[in-house]
C-alpha cells in the first residue's frame, strides 16, 4: 500500500488506515480527538514481535502524520513529539521506522531566522534563564538553532539533550546527536557529535565543557575524545583549558565526577610560600560524601622547613530534625633549623562539637563546645581563630511543658582562658523555672496571659507567685606559681550548691496608680563552707573549707508604686501633627535584715593583731550562688522615665500617619534609711534617641553628691552641696554615636552583576561537598554605597585626681565603582593613644563566570595581602590563580 498523508479532513480514513494496519500486527491503535483542530495525535499500544517496542509509545504532531503500510515508515510533520519510557523527543520533522525500530529527527530552515543569524558556528547558552521554563535558559540558541525552526530536543531521565541531528534505535537503545548541547549541574556541555551506545554510556567527539552562560563562553575545557558515564564519571584525553579562545593548560587526560550534589574526591591543595616555614602545601586532602545524611574530609598542611598540620571535620544533618559537626586539628611546627639557638617549637590541638537537635515541639539540645591547647591561637592559619584567645563552650538542653509554666535547662559551660591558662567548667547547671502564675484564679486565667481586667477581679485574685530552683557544680583551674623556683602549677577548686528563689507579690490598683507589694525569699544549700584564722608564725589571715552540709536563708519584702501620665502638643506646623511627652515615675520602699549579724550564723570575724582590726567575713563567699547578702537595708527608691514622640501631619486621607520615637530618658536615686553613711546613692542617667533610623545616639552617667577623699581613695560621709562644692560630682560618663547612610540602587545598575547561585546541601555548604575556606560572602550591588561610622567616648573619674578615657571611631564603607567593581573598607582608630587598630580593604570585581577578589591588611600583626582570581560555580570552586602574602602566614 502506498503512502498517504494524514490531513485533517481525512481523519476517519486515516483512523480507519491505522486501525488495519495495527491489527494486523497484533497491536492496538487510535487517534485521539485533538483539542485543536489543526493537531493529530497517535497513540502505540505494545508489540510483541517485529519492531521490538516493548511498551507504550505515544507520538503527536501538529501538523500531519504519514504512514506507510507496506515499508511501516511513518513521517511526523510539525511540532512531532514521542515519549517511549524515560525518553521522549521533539522535532518539527520526525520519521519512524517501525521494522528497524529506528527515528530520525531534525529541524526545518527557517529562511527569516537564517538571513538574520550570524555564521558564528559556536555554541553555548546565553545569559537570561526564565525559571518557570526550567532546563535550558530561554534563549538557549547555538548557531544551528538560530537558523533552523524545531531543532530536535532529546529528553532522556531528565536529562535534556540539544540537536542538529538525532537518531535512536528503540531496540537497542543506542543513539547519535550531531551537534549536541546539554546541561547537567549547572555545567554546559557541547558534542560535534554525541554516540549513545549504552543506556548510561556516551562517546563524544570535539567535546567542550564550561559553566560560563554566554553565548561565546568566556572559557571551556576541550577534548576530542570523551567517554561519558552518566551521573558517574566523564573521562576525556587531551585535555585542554581555553580562556578567551586561547589554550592556557593542557594534561595527557582528565577523570572528572559528572554526578550531581555532594560527591567524594581529593581537595585540591593550595601552593604558596610562608616567609618563617618555607614553601607549603596546603589543605590538600580527601572529602567523603558517606550518604545524603553525612559527610567527612580530611586535610592538611605541609611545610618545606616548618613541620605539619592534620584539620578533619566530620558533619551530620537529618532536615528539621538535627544536623552537627565534629571537628578537630593537630599541629606541630616549627621555625628555624635545629642547630639554630632560636629554633622554635610549637605543638597544638584543637577539637569542637557543634550540635542542635529538635527533640520535640517543647524539647530542644543546643551543644558548642571547643577543647583547645593554649597555644592554639599561636599556631592557627585562621585570623578569626588567632584573634580568639578566650573560648566560651556550651550545651543547653532544654524542655518545657505545654498547658503549664513549667520549665527545665540542663546547661554545662566551659570558658577557657588561653593567655593566663585559666579553666571554669560549670559541669553541670540543672535550672528549674515556675514563671508567674496566679493561684486563686480559675482556669486559664492562673497564667495571667489572658489580659483579663483586673478591674473585675478580686484583690485575692492579682496576688501571684514564681518559683525557680538551680543546681551548679562548678570546677575552676588555675595558674599559679611557686614563689622561690617560679615553676608553674595549677590550683582546682571545685563548689556544688542549690538556690531556691521564690517571689510573692500581687499588683492592684488604686486610682491612677499601681501598687506592687512583693516578698522575696531565698534558700541556698552547700555541702562546705570557710573558716579563717590568724597564722602567727606567718603573720597573715589563713582560709581553710571545712565540710558541713547547710542551709543559707534570708528574705526581703517592699511595696512599690508607679503611675504615667501625658503631655500633648499638637502644633500642626511643618507637617508636625502632634508631639507627646510621655513620664512614668515609680516609686518603691525595700527592706532586709542585715544578714551579716552574728546572730543568724551566716558571718563570722577574724582578728587581725597585726593591723588590730576585726575582719569579718563570709562562711559561704566562695560558693557558687555567694552567701547572705550584708547590710540593712531600708531603701526608698525612684525612678522617671522620659518618652519624647513625633507623629505626622498627613497631607491627606491616602498619606500614612508615622510616629518617630525622639529621644528617652531615665533617672534613677535611691536612699539607705538604715545605712550609717553614704545613705544618699549615686544619680544615673542614661538617654538614647535614633533620628530616621540613620544618627543613633546613646549615652550614660553618673553623679556622687558625696566628697571624695584624696588621702583614704574613697568617698566619705560629706555632702558637696554642705561644703559649697555644687550638688553633685561627676564620676563617669559614656557616649555612643553612630551614624548609618546607604545609597538606593539606580535604574540601569542595581542588579546587573547578579551572583551566580550556589547549590547548597542540607549543610549549607556548596553542592561540590569541597572545603573551601576562603570563599567570603556574596558582594551586595544593589545598594552603591553603605557608610556606617561609630565613635564612642568613656571616663571615669570617681577618683577625681586620676582620669581615665578610652575613645574609638570605627567605619565600614563600602561602594560601587562600576556595576562590576564592589570596595568594603573597614578599620578603627584610637583617639586617646593615637593608633589604626585592623584595617582592612577588599575589592571584589564580578567577571561574570569568574570572581576576582582582593582583600589587603595593611599594617598590624596580621598584615598582607591575598590576591584570588576564580570561577564561581562551586563544582569548578579549585579553577584559580591565587597570589597571597603575610607575615605570619594567616588568612
């Protein structure tokens, strides 16, 4: 039977055609109602003979579809399109030979596209990609495809593949693209000719490979010879890099992973040359992608005449559930040879465990902590780390029960001192919390969160109580050192103890005001306490602990009062629509014991006959929640807070009003009825106002209404102000100005060196799995400058005759030369001692594909310079030319 064509007003013959042909064949056939009536669509049910097709088939096309019965060859005209399996293929012209089960697909001349498209024959992928299309970006035009209307698309596992020409074979799942493109993990890749031998097996001729997006790639690897294992491996021989068209680096041949996400492999090292250790080596190592869940690397760093390093991280995630890392270093360098008088030897280590966990909605674990030598920050090639000379360490579990105001924290610290050597672990610290809640209310109104109106409630009803109750074992090592050899040794002190605290207070109104009786009470248990004696063979006071199990109690109680009240001017000048000056003045009354009585068993006194004096002291001083406190007290205390506010004038009803904070003080005095002198405290001020979030200004003081003694170093018993000197003196002061200015980015040049994204992993770290540690933050371009300036003021002068100042001005700028060039500079000075403390400059300059950055210490311990040109996709993030100087070696 001849061939006939397909056209829509033949559709019941064609279905007719089809229907006996396929029959024949044992197979079913049909052609759908198409939507559109210009569209023919076909649908391939299984064979069991013949063609060897083993599955559904389905094949469309907008225009026609001819069909052979004779020779079973089959032509799709227009928009053809066949899915078989995970393949599926696209074309404007499709042939099918159902005997070989062979397809061939190519496009057609478009004779517009070609008058207007360049003889440029490179191909590539251009610079625009349109999310919602995903696979290729939009534009993706090689030069073939710019002449020719429906070049064929080959979409094989996901992976979308790029034509002039494509054939495949159904039977033996072999293929071959002329002139192929494709991209795979943000890589593009280009074949003159792609032979599919396997179903995960390649060979490509003239191939190139690059992750530049534009149409003539800024650079590309070469190969005329590759052999691709897909998501596995691509090995490839020569090997060449062409930067701007011209070979720059060539190897006999090349193994490169082709798997997407996180993978295993060698971290390639990085040279340079350290002017005290000679030539080095460094992080040069291995990564281990173990599964989806962790990962483990392993680097080091090698010296030619300055020893060794090992680093190792090992790093955990399950989403949403924990993720962590364990980390850890040796070291053991040196400077200088053996022989010299001057040689040098360090040895240091450092391990580190970062943990958080969600337990449960009301369960969390939070664990950082650092063991670390204490000549770590001496040895390390990492500033951060060579700046950090006190470790804090950390791990808080914590759980709280829902419906209740119930709490608990299991804490253990460590802070470890590396100058002076000293340890304070606080090993562990069991916290138990009862927040506020309200006894005599009904239901959910004990929490007191409901916001009921303590108008309808009984005076029983506003009485509340908390509750809290900790446990610490604390263990402190330090450094001393014996007094005729001058040998160091370290002296451990270990403490335990148990606070309870417990408040009682209720909060009523009566009229405009707010009364707050409140009753604290206090009760701390220990298992040791101090004794002191007068040595007369040494002639000095002796300390020694004694074991006994006691309880420490004391209590406190005072009413306090407060109210607030307003004052509005509304001038509606200069779009001014009202000012307000809010004050709210408390006052309260406190009273406790003097603790310190002999009486109550908490103090005790020691008489020193060489000075003759009577030194009393605390049984518990050196526990670790202290002992009773000393003293009566008696106090009245009072305090005004001063809230200055600015609200708009709208111009009309579409205008938005806005309030603008102005400027808040706060004063404070107190006075000690029951104190035998200095009854009358210090006055403290303290203001901060933010002007249009840009000038922030803070500041504080304080002020003695008593004399200063220049003989005894201390204020006595002499109000100024009896004296003739003035009302008060004063004896410190504190100012913070910082001013913030950011300039908007401009139409045409905000956004246009946008970063390249970065894959990330569930640990947040690029997808190629490498360590990298330089690699910084992504340079902002959409703001063209950022100026933020700090100067601080502090003195302190409670002794009048010795003054002390300290005055810093700090700045970061950061500014756009070009839409392409980014300059952060940042640095502070000391006004007092005239120094530059840690200046530092870095330029970044966006090219596109690749990055320059250069970043420049200039003076200091810690100066030099590192130079770094590299390509920013992160699974070519060892593509770079690096240049770095320092004199010690860090970066």
């Amino acid at each position: 039977m001849g061939t006939r064509n397909l056209s829509v007003p033949d559709r019941k013959q064609a279905s007719f055609l089809l229907f006996v042909s396929f029959l024949g064949q044992t197979g079913i056939a049909q052609i759908e109602s198409p939507d559109d009536t210009s569209r023919v669509a076909a649908q391939r049910a299984v064979e069991s003979r013949g063609s060897g097709v083993d599955t559904v088939v389905i094949y469309s096309a907008s225009d026609s579809i001819t069909y052979s019965l004779s020779s079973r060859f089959m032509k799709m005209y227009g928009k053809g399109d066949i899915k078989y399996r995970e393949l599926q293929l696209k074309a404007e012209r499709i042939d099918v030979n159902w005997d070989t089960s062979t397809l061939f697909a190519e496009g057609v001349l478009d004779s517009v596209k070609a008058k207007s498209s360049t003889d440029s024959t490179q191909a590539g992928p251009s610079t625009a990609k349109t999310p919602a299309q995903g696979g290729f970006p939009s534009t993706f035009q090689p030069a073939y495809r710019k002449k020719y209307r429906g070049a064929p698309v080959l979409i094989d596992h996901g992976e979308e593949y790029l034509g002039f020409q494509i054939s495949y074979n159904f039977r033996t799942q072999k293929g071959r693209i002329d002139a192929g493109d494709t991209e795979i993990d943000k890589g593009y890749y280009h074949g003159e000719a792609i032979k599919k031998i396997q179903s995960n097996v390649l060979y490509v001729s003239e191939g190139h490979y690059t992750t530049c997006d534009r149409p003539h790639p800024h650079y590309y690897f070469s190969s005329p010879k590759m052999k691709v294992f897909v998501g596995d491996k691509i090995i490839a021989e020569p090997v060449v890099l062409y930067i701007a068209d011209v070979p720059v680096f060539a190897i006999p041949f090349g193994v490169f992973p082709s798997k997407g996400g996180r993978r295993s492999g060698i971290i390639a090292p990085a040279f340079g040359d350290d002017a005290r250790r000679g030539r080095y080596l460094s992080h040069l190592g291995y990564y281990w992608a173990i599964s989806d869940y962790m990962d483990w690397n392993l680097r080091s760093d090698l010296y030619s005449r300055g020893g060794w390093a090992l680093d190792s991280d090992f790093r955990y995630a399950l989403r949403y559930n924990l993720s962590g890392s364990l980390g850890g270093e040796y070291r053991r360098l040196h400077v200088g040879e053996e022989t010299d008088p001057d040689r040098t030897e360090e040895k240091s280590y450092r391990a580190s465990w970062v943990h958080n966990q969600t337990i449960s909605p009301t369960a969390r674990l939070d664990v950082n902590f650092t063991f670390t030598s204490n000549n770590s920050y001496l040895t390390t090639n990492n500033l951060n780390q060579a700046l950090d000379q006190v470790i804090f360490s950390n791990a808080t579990l914590s759980k709280r029960w829902e419906g209740s105001n119930n709490s608990l924290t299991i804490n253990a610290s460590r802070r470890q001192n590396l100058i002076d050597g000293t340890r304070e672990e606080v090993l562990p610290s069991v916290r138990f919390n009862h927040v506020q809640s309200y006894p005599f209310r009904r239901g959910q109104e004990q929490s007191g969160l409901t916001g009921t109106d303590r108008t309808n409630l009984s005076w029983y009803e506003l009485i509340g109580y908390s509750y809290n109750s900790e446990f610490h074992n604390r263990r402190r090592k330090t450094k001393t050192f014996l007094g005729t050899t001058g040998m160091e040794e370290f002296q451990r002190d270990e403490r335990l103890g148990v606070n309870h605290s417990a408040t009682v207070n209720a909060s009523p109104k009566l009229g405009y005001f707010t009364l707050s009786p409140f009753f604290n009470y206090t009760e701390k248990w220990y298992d040791k306490r101090v004794e002191k004696s007068f040595d007369p063979v040494d002639s000095v006071v002796v300390t020694k602990d004694v074991e006994a199990v006691k309880a420490v109690r004391f209590f406190s109680g005072g009413l306090a009062a407060s109210t607030k009240f307003y004052g509005i001017v509304q001038p509606d000048i200069l779009g001014i629509g009202a000012l307000r000056h809010t004050v709210t003045p408390s006052l309260s009354f406190n009273y406790q014991p003097d603790w310190s009585d002999l009486k109550f068993g908490y103090w005790g006194a020691v008489f020193d006959p060489k000075q003759s004096v009577t030194i009393p002291y605390s049984f518990y001083e050196r526990e670790v929640f202290g002992g009773a406190p000393s003293g009566k007290v008696a106090g009245l205390n009072f305090n005004v807070s001063n809230l200055f506010e600015l609200k708009t004038a709208p111009r009309d009803t579409s205008e938005e009003v806005k309030k603008y904070q102005l400027l808040l003080m706060n004063a404070s005095l107190s006075y000690n009825f029951a104190a035998d002198s200095l009854k009358l405290s210090d006055l403290s001020l303290s203001y901060r106002t933010n002007v249009a979030n840009v000038l922030t200004l803070s500041g504080s003081s304080n002020f003695s209404f008593y004399k200063f003694d220049p003989v005894g170093k201390r204020r006595i018993n002499t109000l100024l102000v009896d004296l003739g000197e003035g009302l008060a003196q004063l004896t410190s002061f504190g100012l913070n100005v910082s001013v913030a200015l950011r300039g908007q980015g401009a139409a045409g040049f905000q956004g246009q060196a946008v970063q390249q994204a970065v894959a990330t992993t569930p640990f947040g770290v690029s997808a190629s799995g490498f360590f990298d540690q330089f690699r910084g933050e992504q340079s902002d371009f959409g703001t063209p400058w950022n100026l933020n300036v700090t100067w601080d003021f502090s003195q302190n002068q409670n002794d009048p005759t010795r003054i002390f100042r300290s005055s810093n001005i700090r700045a970061n700028l950061s500014f756009n030369l070009t839409e392409y060039w980014r300059v952060t500079m940042n640095g502070s000075y000391d006004l007092i001692n005239k120094q530059v403390a840690a200046p530092n400059i870095n330029v970044y300059r966006d090219l596109h594909c690749w990055e320059m950055n250069f970043n420049w210490v200039p003076r200091g311990l810690y100066r030099g310079f590192r130079l770094e040109i590299r390509v920013k996709a992160p699974q070519l993030q060892d593509l770079k030319i690096t240049k770095q100087e320092s004199v010690r070696g860090i970066y």
